[in-house]
C-alpha cells in the first residue's frame, strides 16, 4: 500500500519542491543531531547512557514475556553499581519506574530478602527508623506493643524455652521501653519473630518428646546453625546501620549544597534587580529560599494574575457565605487560606486555566461549605485533642476526664501558640478557631500548613504552632476548685457566667487592679530577688548589710549595664491638682498651675541625670527624693500621715535640687499643700507634656498653659 500512496501523491502533486527542501533539511538536522550525540559518548560508559529510557525499559527481544526487561538481566549488585556510574543512571535507577525491575532482579537471586516496607506494623508512613537485624521499620507506638525485652521473656512468655532467644535476631536500642536501665548491649526481640520461632522450635522438641531417632542431633544441628546465621545478621545489620548513616549524612550534604546554589542564585538576581547586599541577608532565613527546589519567574510570571484573579472570586462567594451567619460566627470561621486548599475551590482555582472561571462555579462550590468547614474543625478538634491526651498521659496523678473530644471544650485546657511570632494563651476550642482566623488577616501562612492540619497522620507541622501550657492548666484547675466548680466538668462559658474578679498578691505594680479568670491566668511577674529589687532595696540593703550609713548613687550602689547607668529610664509622674504659687515677677498676681508630683520610690538623682522634656528653649528637670516618715514632735503633720511626708532634713539636703529650672534661672521654693503634705512642685512653662496616671488618660499638651486652671474631676481645662 505504501508505494501506491507515494505515487497518487506524486500524480496528484501533493509533494512540492519546497516541501522536498524541507525534508531534505529535516534529515540532515536529523544526522547532525546523531553526529553531536556520538561525539559526546564517553568512551568508558559507551553509547548505553544516550539512549532513550523506552529503549532501556523495553522488553528484551529472546525473552517474549513483558516483564523481562533489558535492565533485568542484571543483578542487584550490578544495578547497584550501575547506579553509582553517573547522574543519569541514578536517576532511572531510583525514580518509580524502575521499582519493578529492582523486584526482578532479587527474585533471580536465591534467598535474598526483599527490602524492609515503607511502613510500620501500625501502617504508619512516618516511621524511618530502619532496624536491619530484624528487616522491619519501627514507629513510636511499636516501641511499646511489638518488642520484647530480654529481662521480661520469662515473665510474658512463661511456657516458653529461655534458649530459644539464641536463634531469633535481635535489635538493639537506645529508647527506655519501661526499662529503667537499659544499655545500647540489651536485646529486644520481634513479637513475631518469637512466635514463629516457637512454633518451629516446638516442632522439634516435640520429636524429642515422641523419641524420634536422630531427633536430638536435629535439634542440635538446628541450633548450630540458627546461632551462626544469628551473629552473621547482627554483624551484618551494624555494617547496614553505619551505612544508612553515612547515607542520611551524604544526602543531607547534598541537599544543603543545592539549597546554597539556589540562594545564589536568588542572590544574583537581587543584585541585577538593585538590591544591596545588607537588604538581601534579611531573606537569608526564610522558608521560600531554603527549599530543595529549582525556583523559576516564567511560570509565576505567566500564570499568577491568573491565579489571583480566580481566588478573588473564590473569595467574593466565601464573603458572600459569611453573610448569610451572624456576626459572631465569623470569627471562628477558617482564613480564607483555608478554602483556598479546599478541593472544591482547589480544582477551580488551579485547574483548567484556559478556562474562565465564572461566577456561578464558585457559588455552587460554596454550597458545600459548611461540610468543608465541619471537617476543618473536626480536625483541629482531633489535633488538640492528641496535645491533650499527651499532655495528661505524663501526670499520672490527674483524675479521669471526659472524652478526648471534649477536654478541648473544658477550661482546663490551656492551649499556646507561636503562630504569627507573639505568644498567645488560647483557653478553649473557641479561642483557636478564632486565633487561626484573626492570623489569616494579619499575615498568610503557608498552604502547606493547612494542608497538613487535614491529613489524619501527619503532626510534624503543627508541634510548633500549638502546644498544651502545663503550668498554667495547672493554675486553672486550682482556680477552678477554689471557685467550688468541678475542673472536670467546668466550660469557660461557666466562669464568663460567674464573672468573678482576681488580685494576684504578687504583683506589686498592679496591687489594687482585679483581673478577670483569664487575665488572671496570664498574669507574670519576676521571682528573681535581683531583678525584683528597688532602689529602695537596695538603699535597705547597703545600710544593713555593709554599714554604710549615706550611700551614695553611681558610688556605693550603680547600676551593672552601662547604658542603663548612663541614660536612665524617665520616671513617671502623677497630677495632684492646683496650689496657688507666689508670682517672683514685680507687679504679677498669683497664678493656679498645675503642680506634678514625680515618683518618690527611688533615691535622689542628680539634676543633669532627670531631664524629662525640652519645652522649646527652656529645660523642664524634675527630681525626686526617697519617702521618709515625718520627725517626731512636728506639729504639722498627724501620725497617719507620714508615709509621703519629708522630714526637715530631707528638705534641707534637697532643698538645692528641688523644683523646675528654668532658662532664666529662676527657682521655684517647696510648698505646702494643704494635706499638710510638702512636694516638690513643677511649673509649667509653657507647655507640660505628661502622662496623668492616676486619672488613667493621657492629657495633651494643650492642656497645661501658664494662667489657666486645670479641673481635676474632669480632665480639661476651664
């Protein structure tokens, strides 16, 4: 048929000369390329590295069954090798292709075991600790179920021969087990490996049993060589186990070298883009350029507006959901993240961009909202219920406690986390949902971490972002009993319905602030005696201590960081009210100024040390004094009274410093209140800038001036 077609084409012209040139050029590209190709081979590999993966993975042409690949023909140790000749044959030889292949070549050689599974006794994928003496990988939880400790085999297994265990292989580890003073020496043996043994080890002492002739010497013969094929395993698995770590180390190195490639890379860019040096290092630590991946602009490039305009829309039909609940309700609702990876939303955000997405898709895609929602929450619930259970299987003095599922709900559970880079204290299942929903507006996770909260067998992302907070569920659980409520039992909407106010007696800042149960819990304050220690503290503690009856500031008593003993914290000041001040001008009349008193819990200062502010051109320097009870026998002042009063030589010692200066030199003199009170007073010049602390608002500048009075009830001036 083929030569006809040739000629009705050449009958009819179908094949003209410029379509005759261009085959004819097609074929030599076609030679150039095969030419290029050959002078490439290395002499040492041959020509079996260039061709194509079809040709290599082709059924061999003698053997007519499918699976008898040209590879297969080789063993695993010529595979092995084969793998270790260059890039490229390692790449075929571990990608998934080849898996089949590696399965082949083991079965032609006779007892050889096939590879330890990808997974557990449990079906847990995570476990990566590969035990070789018994060809088995072993997770956290088959720790516990599935091995057998040496010293407690008679214990577990008291029908069973004690020499048995010299023909079953054995591990070695370094975990506890219940055992209090294991040895990397003990032995731990396989659940199975100990049943299938005895099963097989019965076999013959029952022939012993039944006088069998030449039981015994079978029996002995057996033993022999299980104990031999035993030290051959062990000594075998140690070579494998400092292979597999020289292994993890090699990979580990090779991964990081591409990381570093890749930064380079990213950094070579910046520079061409402008960017300094010193604004590049900011990135140096971030996830996106620290990954095992190549990173190219052409796709992002291309496909990203793309991308985001079909999350705008997703976005438009999850608002137009949310105003279909209360208010309320929103705040508990998953980032928009979240749907993001949702596999509704998934498929239209990511797939078919050659499609529009329209309208209408993502409206009925929303329709299955409250179930992605549900299973969001369901997952989460499950996750903080784990953290929970861990967290309660480590004391074993707690009571019983309802359901994993519902400890989440009780106010006992304190819940932190470290998601957006400020500790938080999250108390019930609420609250987190709430936390999850308020970081998505304050900066977008990682996908992937939404993608793992919903995978059932993966926590390895999360053991950073949530955690149970010890002590302060034990503080809970000691308020809730002290409040007369079952820890049990008792649900923060319990405590929010009491409402009751708390004074913690440690503090000593805020000594006559309540707090609620949950700000009550958050509370902290210093418990080192060095850093709880005042001025005042000090002062005590020079005079008793090392009998210094005046010590002197920056000489007998300092400060031990510099900078804080050079430039030291401005201290805070309360408004009093009015007194009426002696105008030293000629011909003025007094005039009502507010009078500022300074914190009087710390020793004296000097003037050049106190400066507050710079009122335009003339300084404003406060200066404090200790507290000191009133003489005896002063007249002035009552017995109650005494706890903010200066004694006459307290006065004539600061009698010097006390006051504002101001850039005419001019002193004000101490005056006495009415309260038979003596504070030191300060002028406003001409503008006073100060935090009013004990009116618990902060007033403007504008409401000091010189000549105008100043209300003290309400806050304003007059």
């Amino acid at each position: 048929m083929r030569p006809i077609i040739l000629r009705l084409r050449t009958m009819t012209g179908k094949r003209t000369v410029a379509h005759r040139r261009q085959t004819k050029r097609a074929r030599q590209q076609k030679h150039a390329r095969a030419s290029e190709r050959a002078a490439n081979i290395d002499p040492k590999s041959g020509i079996l590295p260039m061709l194509p993966l079809d040709i290599i993975f082709e059924p061999h042409p003698i053997t007519l069954t499918p699976h008898r690949k040209i590879l297969s023909l080789l063993t695993p140790v010529d595979l092995a090798s084969l793998a270790q000749t260059n890039q490229a044959f390692r790449t075929t030889l571990t990608s998934s292709q080849a898996n089949k292949t590696w399965k082949i070549t083991r079965k032609q050689i006779v007892n050889v075991p096939d590879c330890p599974p990808g997974e557990c006794a449990d079906g847990r994928l995570r476990a990566r600790d590969v035990h070789y003496a018994i060809m088995r990988r072993i997770c956290g939880k088959c720790w516990k179920k599935k091995l057998i400790y040496s010293g407690h085999f008679a214990k577990r297994f008291p029908d069973f021969d004690l020499g048995m265990l010299e023909l079953i292989p054995y591990t070695s580890v370094k975990r506890l087990l219940g055992v209090r003073h294991s040895t990397p020496d003990d032995r731990f043996y396989w659940e199975d490996d100990v049943y299938a043994m005895a099963k097989l080890y019965g076999v013959y002492k029952l022939d012993i049993y039944l006088s069998k002739p030449g039981a015994r010497e079978a029996v002995n013969k057996f033993r022999d060589q299980r104990i031999k094929y035993v030290e051959a395993v062990i000594k075998h698995a140690k070579i494998c186990q400092v292979q597999s770590i020289d292994l993890r180390r090699y990979h580990s190195r090779e991964i990081l070298d591409r990381i570093n490639k890749q930064y380079d890379i990213v950094v070579q860019r910046f520079k061409e883009l402008g960017y300094e040096h010193e604004d590049i290092q900011a990135i140096r630590h971030m996830k996106a350029v620290n990954q095992d991946r190549v990173m190219t602009e052409s796709i992002w490039r291309d496909e990203a507006p793309l991308i985001d305009a079909r999350k705008h829309l997703v976005r438009d039909a999850y608002d137009r959901y949310k105003r279909t609940l209360r208010p309320i309700e929103w705040v508990h609702l998953p980032p928009p993240q979240l749907i993001y990876i949702m596999p509704a939303f998934r498929s239209l955000i990511y797939t078919k961009l050659d499609v529009p997405l329209e309208r209408a898709a993502c409206d009925e895609a929303a329709m299955h909202l409250p179930e992605y929602i549900l299973s969001f929450k369901d997952a989460l619930k499950n996750r903080l219920s784990g953290l929970a259970a861990d967290m309660a299987s480590t004391n074993r003095n707690a009571k019983p406690t309802p359901r994993c599922n519902d400890r989440v709900f009780l106010s006992t559970s304190v819940f932190e986390t470290d998601v957006v880079g400020n500790p938080d204290n999250l108390y019930p299942f609420e609250d987190v949902t709430a936390h999850l929903a308020w970081c998505g507006t304050q900066r977008a996770l990682d996908i992937h971490i939404y993608i793992n909260l919903l995978k059932k067998k993966r926590r390895d992302e999360w053991d950073w972002m949530f955690g149970c907070h010890a002590t302060r569920t034990a503080i809970m659980k000691l308020l809730v009993t002290k409040l007369g409520l079952d820890p049990a039992t008792t649900r923060p909407k319990d405590l929010d319905r009491l409402d009751r106010r708390f004074i913690c007696g440690q503090c000593r800042v805020l000594q006559n602030r309540a707090y609620t149960w949950r700000g009550y819990v958050c509370s902290t304050h210093v418990v080192a005696p060095a850093l709880r220690a005042t001025c005042v503290t000090v002062l005590e503690h020079v005079r008793e201590t090392h009998g210094i009856v005046e010590p002197k500031d920056s000489v007998d008593f300092f400060h031990a960081f510099p900078t804080a003993r050079q430039r030291p914290n401005p201290q805070s000041i309360l408004i009093l009210g009015l007194v009426e001040l002696e105008d030293q001008a000629e011909g003025g009349a007094p005039q009502a100024r507010p009078v500022l008193r300074v914190s009087v819990e710390e020793s004296p200062r000097r003037v050049q040390d106190m400066t507050c502010d710079t009122l335009g051109n003339q300084p404003l320097v406060v200066v404090t004094a200790k507290r000191q009870n009133a003489p005896d026998g002063d007249p002035a002042h009552s017995p109650g009274q005494g706890s903010d009063i200066l004694s006459p030589q307290a006065k004539k010692e600061t009698s010097d410093v006390f006051g504002v200066i101001f850039g005419n030199n001019r002193r004000q003199p101490l005056k006495r209140c009415g309260n038979g009170r003596v504070i030191p007073e300060v002028v406003a010049c001409d503008k006073v800038i100060v935090s009013a602390m004990s009116f618990k608002r902060t007033f403007s500048s504008e409401s000091f001036r010189i000549g105008s009075s100043f209300d003290v009830a309400s806050g304003s001036p007059e």
